[in-house]
C-alpha cells in the first residue's frame, strides 16, 4: 500500500492535535531529520502529556516514527498533512 493510501485512510480520524504535530514536524525538515517531544510541545504549545498521546496515535497509524532520537515525520504523515491543506 503506498503512503498516499495509508494517508487517505486515516486521515479522517487525526485530530487538530494530531495535525498540529505533523505540521511541526513537516515544518522543520530542512533543518532536522526528527524532534524530541519536549521541542514538539513547545511548538505546538500543546502539554507534554497531550503531546505524547498524540505521537503515540500518530505512530501507530505509521504517520510518524518514533526512535531514542525523537520523532520522525515519514512520507504517509507528509501525504495525511497535504491531503488536510486540499481539503480545507
């Protein structure tokens, strides 16, 4: 299954939280290759708690990985944020 259909799947059920996160992580790809869940929620101005539950979602719908290293964007997290942007 390509990103783009994982994407579409799941791209209904994100919360705003969900995409605040993928927007951050999209956001700081030119300069990271991932993000640690303190500088997450310090940029999505979201608790550290909340921050987490929504990486834990975002992982387990395989939009994000998470690693010792931080949190990595991967390119179906790319496609459910791009496919959010069209459809509003």
């Amino acid at each position: 299954m390509s990103s783009a259909e994982v994407a579409a799947k799941v791209v209904r059920d994100l919360e705003p939280e969900e995409f605040k996160v993928l927007n951050v992580l999209a956001s700081s790809l030119k300069d990271t290759e991932s993000l640690t869940v303190d500088h997450i929620s310090s940029k999505t101005k979201l608790h550290k708690d909340k921050a987490r539950f929504s990486i834990g979602k975002l992982n387990q719908m395989e939009l994000v990985i998470s690693t010792n290293r931080g949190v990595s964007l991967v390119s179906a997290g790319l496609d459910a944020l791009a496919l959010k942007i069209l459809a509003d």
